[in-house]
C-alpha cells in the first residue's frame, strides 16, 4: 500500500473517532453554564423577546433537566415561565425510537396572555414581530394550501403538567385565572391514548373546578373521519373505517357565568348580561360520552339557579333512543328580557310583569335517524310554572295580556 494512501486513511479515522468524541461531550458541552449563556444570547439577537435558563443538565445515559426557564416580551414582561421541564428519557433511547417523545414532566408552568392592541398576545410576540394583520394572513394561506395528507402519526409519547398557571388579561375583560392545572397525556401510537386534566377556573372572588378525563382506543378510523369531514365537509361520511372506542368524561362545578358572558360580550357589546339573566350566576355540569361498535351513549346534565336539565339518550344503527326521562325546567326572569331587548329591537316595549318558568319532559321513546326523520308528533309535554302564567304588559296593548299555553 502506498505511503499517502495510509496516510489518508490514519486521517481519516482520527476524525471519525474526534467526531465521535465531540458528539459523545456535546450533552457535556451544553451542560456548562458558559457555553449555555453563548447560545441563549445567540437565540436572543434573532427574537424580539428573550429567553433565560437557570440551568441546564443532560446526557446521553440520563435525559434532559431544564431549570427556571423564563420568557420575557418585548416590554420585559414576563410571558411565560416553568420551575422545571425533566424529560425522563435517556437521549440515546430517543434516538434508537424517533418517533417516541419519551417520558416529559412540565413542573410549575405559568403563562400570561396579555392582549395588545393589535390582537396579538404578549407571548407570541416574544418570538414574532410580525404584526397580527401579517400572521392572521399567513395561517390563511397555510390553511388554503392544506393538502390531503393523513394527519395520524403513530407517535408515543407521555407527558405530565403539575400546578400549572394560566392569566388572561385582555381589553374590557377583568383577568382571568387558571390556578392548579394539572394534566396528564398518554398516547400511544394510534393503538391507545388517554388524557386527564384538572383545573380552578377563577374571575374576581369566584372559582369554579373542571374535570375531563378522555380515553380512546383504535381511534385512528376516528381520525380519519373527522378528517374526511374536515377536508370535504360535503362528502357524506356516516359510519367509521374500523372499530375504535371513545370515552370522555367532563364535570363543571359552579362555573362563573359572569365570565363566560364577558368573553361573548367581547364580540358583540349587546350580549352583555344576556347568559347571567338567562342562567344565573354560577352553572354545574357534567357529561358522559361514550363511543363504541359505531353506537353513542349520552348522558348530560346542567343546573344553575335557573335551570335545570338532564338527558340520557344512546344510539343503535338506525335510532336514537331516550331510556329516561329528559327534562328541562327554565325559570324565566324579567332581567331576561331586558337583556334580550338590546338584542331584538322588536322586544322594546313589553315588560315581563311576572315570571314563571317553563318545563319540558320528553318521555322514554325511540326516534329514527337522521332526525330529521322524525314525525310531527313526539311524546313532548310542555308546562308553565302553578304559580303564575307568562304576563306580558305593552304599551301598543295597553293592559296586559297572558301567554299560558302553546301548541307543539
């Protein structure tokens, strides 16, 4: 062999096993604080914000523990930070499974969504200076380019919040607190995947807890027809490809209203005080989902200091079945109708003199479907409260006149 020829390959190999080295110390490398303060000011120079970690530890054997991550917005706000990120999975097993995202827990995360006036939020504005106006258009044009590619990926992945943080702070709306948010994903592939979440949801001096707890199986034919309806919303898709199974459970307990009516008040100025007149102040509910060999099960219920409603309903292949019987008792107030006045200028005029309330029952039956099969006559009773009939005063009327029945 000739002298150069060995001489290339003594080379050579010296930078296969000196490339080798460096990526064997690079987890080392990113480890130390110097080299972790260069490349964060780096990534700093190219956004408007800036981003700051108290520390950082990983490995090819021991996974990724990232510390006090804090970003901050342009105007030095706080956006968002976390006491800790720890993925549980050694580097080296990630790699071996590309698409496993390994064991993740999200320790302390707090986000604040402060609304500028231009629609955009303080966090997303720690990473884009594009005006609101420029990315509303661009996700536009993402969207128009959509193609038709499936959107299942058999990814595996588990990840855990604990004691999460959300506010909200937006124009005309008082702020809005997320306290204690938990959450917890499994997914794996498209065989199995489950999710639970917990959460106070709080407004001035009122808290309300949600609870949803969701789990799926096979789901990946579940997909694929929400995608189908998605991509060709009139391409008539009834059933599933495949057998698939879907559970959720949610429960909402005394959910402030006065929040949910300020959030739809954001849009229309008129609808202010429309939910809270209707509803009341605080509102409960729950509801049970399930899905399974192409057949629905429903069971809902609501209630607030003035409503009431439940309904407990499943499917077959051809019929909607109602096993018991639904309810719904709606007490009708005069602040309802003032509200809805703003609303329907036709309304102006009339006063509710008194107020009642209104009852459906519908009694266990069989519907076909679709329902728009249904024939005119349902076993559907409807009643006004034994205290007093609807009275409705008017000025074009001159005295008052009584509303105590209808036809159905």
């Amino acid at each position: 062999m000739k002298i150069w020829l060995k001489r290339l390959i003594k080379i050579f190999s010296a930078l296969v096993v000196l490339l080798i080295i460096l990526i064997c110390l690079v987890p080392t490398l990113l480890s130390v604080s110097t080299v972790q303060q260069f490349l964060l000011s780096q990534v700093n120079q190219k956004i408007p914000g800036k981003i700051q970690v108290a520390g950082l530890e990983l490995g090819w054997t021991s996974g990724v523990d990232l510390r006090g991550l804090e970003v901050k917005d342009p105007q030095g706000r706080t956006a968002f930070s976390c006491r800790r990120i720890l993925l549980q999975d050694s580097l080296f097993s990630l790699l071996h499974s590309p698409l496993s995202f390994g064991h993740l827990l999200i320790d302390s995360p707090k986000c604040v969504l402060i609304e500028e006036k231009d629609g955009s939020f303080s966090l997303e504005n720690a990473f884009s200076k594009e005006s609101a106006e420029k990315k509303k258009s661009k996700k536009e044009s993402e969207k128009k380019e959509r193609t038709d590619s499936s959107l299942v990926v058999p990814f595996v992945a588990n990840v855990a919040v604990e004691h999460g943080e959300v506010l909200l702070s937006k124009p005309n709306l008082r702020d809005v607190h997320i306290a204690d948010l938990s959450c917890k994903i499994s997914i794996q592939g498209t065989k199995e995947a489950h999710v639970t979440l917990t959460a106070d949801i709080i407004k001035e001096a009122k808290k309300g807890t949600l609870s949803v707890d969701a789990h799926a199986k096979e789901y990946q034919s579940l997909v694929q027809f929400y995608e189908a309806k998605l991509l060709n919303p009139n391409e008539n898709v009834t059933s599933f490809s495949s057998p698939c199974e879907m559970t959720v459970a949610a429960t909402l307990t005394r959910f402030p209203l006065d929040l949910a009516d300020s959030l739809i008040a954001l849009s229309d100025r008129k609808l202010k005080g429309l939910i809270p007149a209707a509803l009341g102040e605080t509102l409960d509910f729950n509801i049970f989902h399930q899905l399974k060999d192409n057949k629905i099960e429903l069971k809902l219920a609501a209630q607030s200091p003035k409503l009431f409603m439940q309904l407990e309903a499943e499917t077959d292949e051809k019929n909607l079945l109602i096993r018991k019987p639904a309810l719904l008792r709606w007490q009708v107030d005069p602040l309802l109708l003032e509200a809805a006045q703003g609303i329907v200028p036709e309304l102006k005029g009339l006063e509710l003199v008194k107020s009642s309330s209104i009852e459906l029952a519908l009694k266990p039956t069989t519907l076909p479907l679709p329902l728009t099969a249904i024939s005119e006559k349902l076993p559907l009773s409807v009643s006004f409260g034994t205290q007093a009939p609807f009275f409705f005063k008017s000025k074009n009327w001159g005295k008052e006149k009584e509303l105590s029945s209808f036809g159905v």
